[in-house]
C-alpha cells in the first residue's frame, strides 16, 4: 500500500487544503491580534464614562459605550429620566408581557415605571395598567449610536469638571501621577503595546504579499470571499504608533483645533492618549459659546443657553453677566467667578462687536447709537471656560507642538 500513488487529482485538492490551511493560520494569527486593539484606545479612556458629545450642531449626553471591531464608532446611553418617549417603551414591555406571560417583561416595565414617576415624567393620572401600544406614537429611543460615517460631524467627546463624581476625581487624579510619573512597569507596558502595534501594521501590510499567491489555483468564489476576509481583518485599525505624538504623551502640548461654532481655536493641556482617529487632552480650559436674552436687565426664561441643541443635558444654573441699559449707555459686568469673554451684543436689534474678556467683577459701559427707552431686548454672545478632559477628532485637530520643554530636553536648550 505505501508504493501507491497519489493520482494528480487527489494532489490538487490536498494542495488546495494546504493553502487554505495556511491561509486560515494567518488570517486567524491576525484576527487575534486586531480583536485586541479593535477598540479604540482613546476611546477605551472615556468608556462607561458620562459625556457630551458636541455632533453637528447637536449635543448629545449620556454614557459611552464601545462595541469592539467598531472602526471609531461609539453609542451614547442616555440617563433613564432622559429616554426619549419613555411611555412607548413601558408599552412595549407590557405587551410583551401580555403575550407572553414572561415576568421579567413586567419588572422592568414597573421599574421604570416606578423611576420615572417619582422623577416627574409620568404625567399624574396615568396607570401602568393602562398603557397601550399606539402605532402612531414616536418611538422610544434609549441610546444615539455614532457610526464611522458620522465622525466627519463629530467635534469633541466632552468631560467637563463639575460632571464628575468624587469618585472619578480621585480616579483621575491618580491617572495624572502616573501619566506624569509612569512607573517601569507602565513604561514597559507602553513600550510591549507599541511593539505589538508595530507588528499587526507590518502583518496588515505584508498580508496581501504573502497570501496572494496562495489563491491562485482556487476558484473565483472562494479567492473572493478570502480577500474579503482579509480585507476585514487588515481593517480593524490604522497606523497606532506615531513617534511625534508618542513623546508628547504626559506632555503639556497646543492643539490647533477647528471648534464646534466653526472658529479655528488653540487650546492647551496634557496629552493624555492618541489614535488612528482621536487625541485626547487633559486638563483644558474649554471655551463653551452661550447666548444669553435680556429683557429688562433679566434673563430670559431658558437663558443661557448654547447654541447647539443640548439633548439630556445644560451646564448648571448660573448666571454669568448682569445687563443694564441707561439712555444711549450698555453695561455689561461680569457676576461670575471666572473670566467671561463677550464676543457680540445686539440692543433693539443693533449689533456691537466686542470681543472683550471681564474680570471677575470687572464692568464694561458701552456706547449706543441712539438713547433707547423702555425695556430693550439685549441679546449677548459670550464664552465661558470651564475645566474639562476632550477628546477630539484627529480631523478637527492637531498638536502643534509642546507647551513645556521635557525634563530630559530642558538642559539642552538653557544657556
């Protein structure tokens, strides 16, 4: 039996197997590699994190959440007092319920039901028991998924200060240190993970070279459905090493960026983590546009309020300038514990550049074109600066350079 021969046909087909083998080896030794760097590194900083995510003209608060493989994309959960439509999702469970006789439905339909009523969203008189379906209700909608596609509208992912937790101060506060004093095992890790990066780039590159040949002998449908596979698995990322970010990591760095009302800004902080797609800076002094109506020296009701539409969130109740207006005399004086900067006001619809920035208490008078009488609508377009960690898109910005010399530089350039 050992002295018979393979026939050619048989040949074929086992070296077939062997190149699909091979080529199943490869393509699986590069999936894992990229199921591990599938999420986003920027990304993973922020994850389970509650942010404002400035999109478009609209802003969007809730918890990050990271699907892996998810080329960038992200989904924003929103707060349980913030579901959008809440009644058309407790009708839905209950239904479910009905039909099916399953009492997890009914739980979850009477929590958030109990939830919701005693934050006053239930309108008084409603009963649970008489909820319906009604095909001609808006949907109910939990959470905004911001795909690949989406992230040419993306501006920032904000963290402002004043929303976190004392818990997550103290978290960050440790990031910091050990941002600022990394530890060997941290350099190391940094150092393990760049290297990994570096060789899942060198293997999506040099894939296509090294299995190209093998799909040769097979047939049309089966060499296509191996490149699309190939495809995916060279996709999960881009390039995630880059020296000239690389060592302004725990940096103070400028970034130049394309801000959300379309002005090109520069901010400063700590360069905390970069991607393919984002970089992420701590500690940045974010600029937030308002505009703020005054009818007779006092707001109106709604004001301030920023310019794009705020889904599930405002920045706390405060009041930032107080406005008076005395025959053809504006004054403007900052009421607010921090700097103000007031870009614009219009009086009875006659506008006035500015582009001042008031001290805490420090008081601006302006001169009128004419005397207005009565109570003028007096509408102000100002800035304020709160602290915060961003994340922003690498296409709306770009680290300039750093803001401090490194300790290992600063003999250098001393004279």
């Amino acid at each position: 039996m050992l002295g018979l021969e393979i026939p050619s046909e048989v040949q074929g087909y086992l070296w077939m197997f062997i190149y699909l083998a091979g080529v199943g080896l490869a393509l699986s030794f590069l999936y894992s590699i990229s199921e591990w760097f599938s999420k986003d590194r920027v990304l993973r900083v922020f994850e389970r994190r509650k942010v404002l995510v400035l999109l478009d003209k609209s802003a969007i608060y809730g918890k990050l959440h990271i699907p892996p493989r998810a080329k960038g994309g992200f989904e924003i959960f929103f707060d349980r007092d913030r579901i959008e439509n809440p009644l058309t999702l407790i009708a839905f469970l209950m239904e479910n319920y009905r039909e099916t006789g399953d009492e997890k439905f009914l739980k979850e339909a009477r929590e958030l039901w109990e939830f919701l009523k005693s934050r006053g969203v239930i309108p008084e008189g409603v009963n649970l028991e008489d909820v319906r379906r009604n095909p001609w209700s808006p949907p109910s909608l939990v959470s905004r998924k911001v795909y690949p596609s989406d992230l040419g509208k993306l501006h920032a992912i904000v963290q402002f200060r004043f929303m976190m937790s004392d818990k997550e101060i103290k978290r960050r506060v440790k990031e910091l240190h050990s941002l600022y004093h990394p530890s060997l095992i941290a350099r190391l890790s940094r150092k393990l993970y760049n290297s990994l990066a570096y060789v899942k780039d060198k293997l999506s590159s040099s894939l296509a070279t090294v299995t190209t040949p093998l799909l040769v002998p097979l047939t049309p449908e089966l060499r296509k459905a191996i490149e699309e596979a190939r495809a995916k698995a060279v996709s999960a990322v881009g390039a995630l090493y880059e020296p000239l970010l690389e060592n302004g990591i725990g940096q103070l760095v400028t970034v130049r960026v394309k801000d959300v009302d379309g002005k090109e800004r520069y901010y400063q902080g700590i360069l905390r983590e970069y991607s393919a797609n984002y970089i992420v800076v701590y500690d940045v002094d974010y600029r937030v546009p308002l505009t703020c109506v005054y009818v007779g020296g006092k707001p109106k009701l709604g004001y301030p309020k920023p310019f794009f539409e705020a889904l599930g969130w405002r920045l706390p109740e405060e009041k930032h300038l107080d406005v008076e207006v005395s025959g053809s005399t504006l004054k403007l004086r900052n009421i607010d514990r921090r700097d103000v900067k007031v870009v614009k006001v219009s009086v009875a619809g006659k506008e006035l550049s500015v582009n001042k920035v008031l001290c805490p208490g420090e008081e601006l008078k302006l001169g009128l074109s004419a005397e207005v009488s009565g109570e003028p609508e007096v509408v102000v377009e100002y800035e304020v600066s709160r602290q915060a960690d961003v994340v922003w898109p690498r296409s709306k910005a770009v680290v300039v350079g750093l803001g401090d010399y490194p300790p290992r530089l600063l003999s250098l350039v001393l004279p």
